[in-house]
C-alpha cells in the first residue's frame, strides 16, 4: 500500500505569524555558510549503575555569530545555549544548577515529568546570582527530546533571547530497539530554532527590540549558527527540531519537496511514523524527523526552508546505502480513560498584545487556579478566543506531564499528534481536547508559549493534590523578585523593567 504523504501544515493559514502587524521577515545573512554548530553532550560528574550526577552552569560570555564584534551571550555550561543533556530513564538524577550570572533565573526542565514547582524550575524556583541548587529527581517517562530553559517572572523571554535554552535527550530502552539514527551529532542531529536581531557592534537589544506578541529578528539561528550547512555521511538522518523561539513559528520543508518521516513529537516517540512534505512548529514544540537522502549523488545539496527562506543546506558526502525501514508501527502510548465523574476543565487563551490573560485573568505568582487530583485523568477544554480573521496560534504549555490531544473543535487532530505532547498550537477561535494526568503531586504553570504573553500574564498555576498527604508550598512573589532584581541591577524597585507587568 502507498503511504500517505501529507503536504500541508495543519494549521490554519490566516493565523500564521506572517499576517502579523509586526512580523519580521527573516533575511539571509551575507555571511558565507558555516559548519552546523552540533553541541557538546554535557559529561557527567559522575555516574554509576543507578544514578547520573550534573552540574549545569548558567554563564555569561561572548559568542561570535557575525563578523567582528563578538555577541555578549549568556549560556549554559556553553558562551551560547547550552550543552546537550543525556537523561536515562530509571535513573536517579542529581543536579547541581549554578548561576554565574549577574541576575536570578530559574531552570525548567520543559517536558519533564518532575514535581512542581521546585524541581520543575519555574518561576517559584530562583537560583540567585553566585549561588547553587540541588535537584534530585527520578527520570519516568519514555525517550524524547526536551528542553531547559531559564523561567523566572517575568523575565522568561528576555532570558530564553540572551540564550539560556538547551536540548535535553532522554533514552529508553524501548526507543532504543527501534531501527532509528541515533549516532549523536553524525545521524542524530539536534536543530535549536531561533531567530535574533543584531544592532550595533552585533550585540543584543531585547528592550529596543520588545513586542508584547513576540519579539522576532531578522536572522535565523541553528544551534546559534548562522546560516549553516551539515555534510550528510549517512543516508538517514534524524533531525530532533526544537522551536526554541521567543515567538516565531518555523514552516519547514525542503527546497525539492522532499518528503520525510515524523518519527516523534514533544513526548516521544509516534504510535506511526507520519510522511510529509512540510511541518509546521509552534514554540517550544519538538518534532523529530528522519530524512532519508538515498536519492541523492555526492556533491548534491538538499536545502531546508523556512517558509521561503534558507535555513539549513544538507551537503551530500560519500555514505554506505543504508536499505532500513521505519515499521508501520513503532510505539504503544498509553491510552487512560477519563477518570469518571470529574468535570471537563476549560480554559480560554484570552487577547493578544498586553490584552493576553488566562480564563480572563492575568498570572499571579501567589495564587492557585485550579487543582486536580494526582493521577487522575482529566479532560481540558482549551479555547483560543482570538477572532479567527487575525488573531494568532497561541501554543498551549502544561508543566510536569505529557498529555495526549483528543480533538480540535470536536474534530480529528493533526496526523502528527497521535503522541504525547506537552505543547499544542491552538488556531484562533479553535477548541482543542486535551487529557491531563498528573502522576506526581506539586503545583504546576500552564500557559501559551509566545514567551513574551506567558510573561505578559496569559499564564496560570494549577496544583496536583493527593488528598491523603496535604501539602503547602512557599510560592514566590513579584515584590520580592522585584526587589532581588533591582539590588542585582543596583536600581531602585520601582526603576526595573519588567516587560508585560
Ligand atoms: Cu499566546
């Protein structure tokens, strides 16, 4: 039978980013191509059968992007972005995050099933400049690729821009039997999606650059590369792609129309491999990608576009033929039924511009939203009030667990989202289903992933109870976070820029 190969990108076309008022188109750099920047795996302190011990840095350094001056950056354990993060599952993992910097953030670990809101590293979790924090946690949930990125209120966006975001890999054994590359940096490829803008001495300007939906710049970045190449020396590739922008949605697809395989999404693995031509990524959405380029000669160079811009050229080298196939089937994902007699819990993604709100609401540090019983499983109802004439795709986050996307306005769900996601694009005036469960108790954020409206209070805190161990939590506040910003700045409170409070 012929696979089915999808050429379109799901989601609706009036809302992509493109019709914004304020959209920045990307330009291709006049700079000369680049090798692919592939990130260092972090190397663990130590490790032994049953546990991982690392040290994550948070830094400052300089990063040269363009010719002349170097960028001031900021990274994790690197001048930019970060060393990629090995996970094992089953392991017990222990973690020392350390702040070099000369500001407070926060570490989340975005996609992992960790408690909240500690471990899970948002906004009540700062680590203060000079200081370090110890997590420990058990790693329970199947291979994918997440992320780190720094979460502190309200200053998430203006973190994520200087560059404190990093690919984290977990392994299992299951993904492990499956005929997929997985040859770190030769045939397993990570691909971190940014865009920046460059002004003077091309340095970084987040406040010049400021935009309540989103602030976009005109250059593309690969693993903070600009405009790269990758020499392809086997056949299959995959590509672990991670919209790690502030607000710029990536429509990938090749030059020549060459189709793919989606072989997971932000949870991992795919029940089926999905063939397509093109694939649209909301923020902070994951889609791993195997490309097989077997049709092609030595010398032939592949192009990856992002609408119809150049992102990536994939340089075919020498490679052994390589005759593997994905199998019709490659994981089972656990299908729970909804815990019975527990409401339909709905939730609208509110406005857009400074206007952006949760159920109407702005964030609170301090105060609970909604609570849900510890493994319970849950049906959220999310809408996206924006008029569908031109409002935005809002990319709906939930902390601490992976959930599963039942339908959109009653309908099917994109072909691509028959796996376990964390992180769902929602069209304007669309109703999407999701199933929550959460296995472990703590208080966890959901909200839109545009970094600058999670910032600007579209963003709301739900906790995980079990009601047999009642538990309090010390919730972090803006006055104090204030307070701590203004001695680091040495400014007065009232005198700290916090964009979208
Ligand atoms: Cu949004």
């Amino acid at each position: 039978m012929a696979k089915k190969v999808y050429t379109d990108y799901f989601f609706d076309e009036p809302a992509y980013n493109t019709h914004d008022g304020g959209y920045i188109p990307l330009i291709t750099p006049k700079v000369e191509p680049q090798p692919l920047a592939i990130p260092p795996l972090l190397k663990p302190d130590r490790q032994t059968a049953t546990s991982d011990y690392y040290t994550v840095t948070a830094q400052e350094s300089t990063t040269h992007f363009l010719p002349g001056q170097p960028t001031k950056t900021w990274g994790y354990n690197a001048s930019f972005l970060g060393q990629t993060i090995v996970f094992r599952e089953g392991k017990q993992t222990h973690i020392d995050l350390k702040n070099d910097l000369p500001e407070l953030t926060t570490f989340h670990w975005h996609g992992l099933n960790v408690p909240g809101p500690i471990t899970d590293g948002g906004c009540h979790a700062p680590v203060y400049p000079g200081e370090t924090n110890h997590i420990d946690f058990k790693v329970q949930q199947p291979a994918a690729t997440l992320w780190l990125h720094a979460h502190p209120c309200p200053s998430t966006a203006t973190q994520v821009w200087k560059g404190l975001a990093t690919m984290v890999i977990v392994q299992d054994a299951v993904e492990a039997k499956l005929p997929l590359p997985r040859n770190y940096g030769v045939d397993d490829i990570p691909m971190v999606l940014q865009d920046r803008e460059f002004h003077a001495d091309n340095q970084f300007d987040y406040r010049a650059d400021y935009d309540p939906d989103g602030v976009q710049g005109h250059t593309a970045l690969v693993n903070g590369t600009v405009n790269p190449y990758f020499d392809v020396t086997t056949q299959r590739v995959r590509l672990r792609i991670l919209n790690g922008s502030n607000r710029r949605e990536w429509r990938l697809h090749f030059n020549d129309d060459l189709a793919f395989a989606q072989v997971a999404s932000d949870g991992g693995i795919l029940p089926a491999p999905v063939y397509m031509t093109k694939v649209m990524v909301t923020c902070a959405e994951r889609d791993e990608i195997v490309v097989d380029f077997g049709k092609y000669h030595v010398g032939d160079v592949v192009t990856l576009m992002t609408d119809e811009t150049a992102l990536c050229q994939f340089r075919i080298k020498d490679f052994v033929p390589d005759d593997t196939k994905l199998p019709e089937h490659l994981v089972d994902i656990l299908d729970e039924a909804p815990t019975p007699d527990v409401p339909v819990r709905k939730i609208t993604m509110d406005g857009m511009d400074d206007e952006v709100a949760l159920n109407g609401k702005k964030f609170d540090m301090q105060r609970i939203d909604a609570r849900q019983r510890v493994n319970d499983v849950v049906i959220w109802e999310i809408r996206n009030t924006n008029s569908c004439k031109n409002g935005m795709v809002h990319p709906f986050h939930v902390h601490g667990t992976q959930f599963t996307v039942l339908s959109r306005d009653g309908g099917p769900v994109y072909p691509n989202e028959h796996g376990l996601k964390d992180t769902v694009g929602v069209n304007p005036g669309e109703t999407v289903r999701i199933k929550v469960k959460f296995a472990l108790t703590g208080v966890y954020m959901y909200h839109c992933h545009i970094i600058e409206h999670e910032d600007g209070g579209m963003m709301a805190q739900i906790e995980s109870y079990d009601p047999a161990h009642p538990q309090t939590y010390h919730l972090m506040d803006m006055e104090t976070l204030r307070n701590a910003f203004a001695k680091e700045q040495g400014v007065k409170p009232e005198d700290v820029w916090m964009p979208g409070c």
